[in-house]
C-alpha cells in the first residue's frame, strides 16, 4: 500500500513538472474585468477548461 501511494505522488509531481514546461510555450486569452488578457496555460485550462491560476498562470 505504501508503495502505491509513493507511485501516486511521483506521478502527480511528473505530471505538474510536465504541464509547467508545457506552459511556456502556450497562451490562453482569459477574460478579466471586461478585458482579455493572454495568460500562459497548461494542459488543464487548454483541454478542460478548468481555471486553476496558481504562480501566474492557469493549470
């Protein structure tokens, strides 16, 4: 059991490593206050469009 949990977390840590090099190269337009703003975003914002601004920038 210990050893699926400790798989469990390396995958979560891999997978924000993964999207934060993936945010540099991508934008996203995001409208706040009635302007639009182009934000770096990760592969959650781009696909699911789920709005996690976390650092700056959408997960």
């Amino acid at each position: 059991m210990k050893d699926i949990l400790i798989g469990i977390i390396i995958v979560i840590v891999a997978f924000f490593i993964i999207d934060f090099i993936y945010t540099e190269k991508n934008t996203c337009l995001i409208d706040e206050n009635n302007s639009y703003s182009e934000v770096k975003c990760g592969i959650i914002k781009k696909e699911l469009n789920v709005d996690i601004d976390l650092f700056g920038r959408y997960w």
